[in-house]
C-alpha cells in the first residue's frame, strides 16, 4: 500500500500505522428533537471530513518536521493520496499526540497522532 500525506505542500514523514476518515453532517443552528414527537428538526447545511492520522516509531528529526510542517498556519491544505487515489481538504489539526518508546539507548516516538479538520 502506497501513502503519501501532504500538509501545506510538506510530505509529512515517517510510517503511518493507521488513517480514520469520519464524514460529519454539520445541522442548521436551529436542528434538534421536536418536544412533542421527538422527530429530528432542521436542516443539513454542510458535510466536514476528520481524517485521525497515526504514526509509529518517529525520530527526533522526524516529529520536528511534522511540527513544522503543521503549526504554520491556523488553516492549510491536506492532502492523503492512497494508492493513487488522493483526498484533499482545507483543515486545522488537533493536539499532536506522543508517546516514547526506547531502543536500546536510542529514542523514538513510538506513537504519534493528530486529527485534520475540514474548515
């Protein structure tokens, strides 16, 4: 399988061990359960993707590119090519997630994630 991610034009680095796309219906401000039948009211005013990235056992030097890479800009572009196939989105990210792990008297990040949110 072939995966390349880019946030604003930067390929981000390392082995991703996991993607979650979650497609997010975005209700009109007045949407809610009518009181008297409990019937969903409103209206469907936009669809927003989060794509939930995870990467495995990530170098020094590779967390800090992807840190780089992700705190330009409050909003930047996305983009997850998949065999071929690429998504692309216009999003900020969440909290950037990290967890150590040792090898011998080296150390890595064992776990890295973040989410991209659509705009």
């Amino acid at each position: 399988m072939s995966i390349t991610l880019k946030a604003a034009g930067v390929t981000l680095p390392g082995d991703v061990t996991s993607i979650s796309v979650g497609d997010e219906t975005i209700w009109s401000s007045n949407a809610g359960r009518s009181p008297d039948s409990g019937k969903m009211l409103g209206d469907i005013v936009a669809k927003k993707k989060t794509v939930e990235v995870e990467w495995s056992w990530l170098t020094e030097s590779q967390l800090s590119t992807l840190r780089s890479a992700l705190n330009n800009s409050a909003f930047f572009s996305f983009v997850m090519t998949i065999n071929g196939t690429s998504t692309s989105i216009t999003c900020y990210r969440a909290t950037i997630e990290s967890q150590l792990g040792f090898v011998g008297s080296d150390t890595y990040y064992k776990s890295v994630k973040t989410s991209f949110i659509q705009q």
